[in-house]
C-alpha cells in the first residue's frame, strides 16, 4: 500500500502552512501579549510539528497495534 503524497502537494502544504503561521505570528505571536511572549513560543512549536509531519510524512493521530 502506497499513499505517500507527491512532491508537489507536499511544497503546496508547506506554502499554506508557512502563510497560515505568518498570519497567526502577526496577531497573536511574539510583541503581544504579556511579557512580550505571546503565544509566539506555542505557535512556533506547532508549526515544527505540522512541519514535519509534512517533511516525513508522519501521522501523529493514528494508533494502531
């Protein structure tokens, strides 16, 4: 069974990732907030996350025994 995506839908999803977490940098990331912090720390380790779910092609959701 092979359903490994393309190269393409891979760039395409981290194009929209990248422009999804700029956005979300610039309302709710680092400068605002309390202490200057923000949620930029979250958002930055959500986005490796999702990252690399994208670059390896890893499930984190699916549990199987």
């Amino acid at each position: 069974m092979d359903d490994r995506p393309g190269c393409l839908s891979g760039l395409l999803k981290l194009f929209l990732l990248d422009k999804v977490f700029d956005w979300l940098q610039d309302r709710f990331g680092y400068g605002n907030g309390c202490m200057g912090c923000g949620c930029g720390l979250i958002l930055t380790v959500i986005f490796l996350g999702l990252a690399a779910s994208i670059l390896f092609g890893t499930n984190w959701f699916h549990i199987s025994f």
